[in-house]
C-alpha cells in the first residue's frame, strides 16, 4: 500500500486507481476515522495484480502476465 503525492491510498503498485484519503483528511476526520477507512480499503481491494501475475506466470507455458493498464511508479512518487 502507498499514499500517493496527491492524497490518493494505492493498494497495488500496479492499480490501476487509488482511494481518496486526502478529503477525508481535510474534512478533519478523527484517527479512528481514518484508521478504519484504511483498514476497509485494505480489507476490500480488488487489485490484486501482482498476485494474479505470479499465477499467470506460474502457469504451466506461459510467460505473458497479459497486457493490463497500471499506473507508474513515477507518478506515484516512488
């Protein structure tokens, strides 16, 4: 998981979106606010690339992880 520059939370580095946590902190959210929001976005993620990849690669004749839109590293700050 990653905060991105901009206030976004990334829960794969190869999502293909991210979750906005700057307007909740701006709105003053309590810690215990924003903990939970973390722990749901966490606990829900759908992007799971990385794991999916491993299973393509992994399966028997295949060295194509397929061709899936992501966003760079560059642009999340790492």
């Amino acid at each position: 998981m990653r905060l991105t520059a901009d206030g976004r939370i990334v829960t794969c580095l190869f999502s293909t979106q991210g979750h906005d946590i700057k307007r909740h902190l701006r709105e003053g959210a309590s810690d215990e606010a924003i903990r939970d929001l973390i722990a749901a976005i966490w606990t829900e993620r759908k992007d799971r690339y990385s794991e999916e990849r491993l299973t393509v690669i992994g399966s028997a004749g295949s060295r194509d992880a397929g061709i899936r839109r992501k966003i760079e590293m560059i642009s999340l700050g790492g």
